[in-house]
C-alpha cells in the first residue's frame, strides 16, 4: 500500500504544477525511482489508473528513470557501485559506507499542453 500514497503525492506535485502552468492537459510524467527504493513501477501505474481519473493527468504516460545505487567509502572516499551480493568496499572492502545514490524519489518532469 505503499505505492499509493506515493501515487498520491506524486497526482498532487503534478496537479500543482500543471494549475501554475494553466495546463489544460498533463500528457507525461517522469518519475525517477532509486534502485534500493522499494516502490514497484506497476503498483504505482495501477493507482495511477485510478486516482488520476477525472483529472487533467488522467491520460498521462507515466516514465520511470532507475537510478543505480551507489555509496562512498568512509574510511578510503572511495565512490563505487553497489552490487546487490557484497555491501564492502571494493578497494579496501571496508563496510563502512554511506548511501550517495539509488534510495531517491522524486518527480523529474511533467510535461503539459496548454
């Protein structure tokens, strides 16, 4: 059910935006979802179909931009990929890292006819 309110969100900043723009339709949507994020691309589009009926973003093509994990060593400042099996430095295969890329979520652009 997280999706949801996730999709609720994401209806509202387009709407938002859309009403400053004197939108008369939102024609596509890009969402950029990190690769750690547990939001599922399909659930969103299903409540998407539902709560976005009746409003100007009903037909909307809804885009999703995966961001690849990433983290910084910090002990040796190394930036390197997460892999999904090891969650240790590659260089000095510390497990002391922190999170730099892959965990977001955001609205990336809305396109609109006016």
């Amino acid at each position: 059910m997280h999706e949801m309110a996730v999709t609720e969100s994401i209806l509202r900043i387009t709407l938002d935006h859309a009403g400053r723009a004197k939108a008369s339709r939102v024609s596509a949507i890009t969402i950029k979802l990190g690769q750690l994020s547990s939001l599922v691309d399909d659930s969103i589009r299903f409540y998407w179909d539902l709560i976005a009926a009746d409003t100007i973003a009903e037909k909307a093509e809804l885009y999703f931009e995966r961001v690849p994990a990433r983290a910084l060593c910090l002990d040796c400042n190394t930036e390197f990929a997460l892999p999904k099996d090891s969650f240790v430095c590659p260089n000095c295969r510390s497990e002391r890292f922190r999170i730099i890329a892959g965990d977001e979520m955001s609205v990336e652009s809305i396109e609109v006819e006016t």
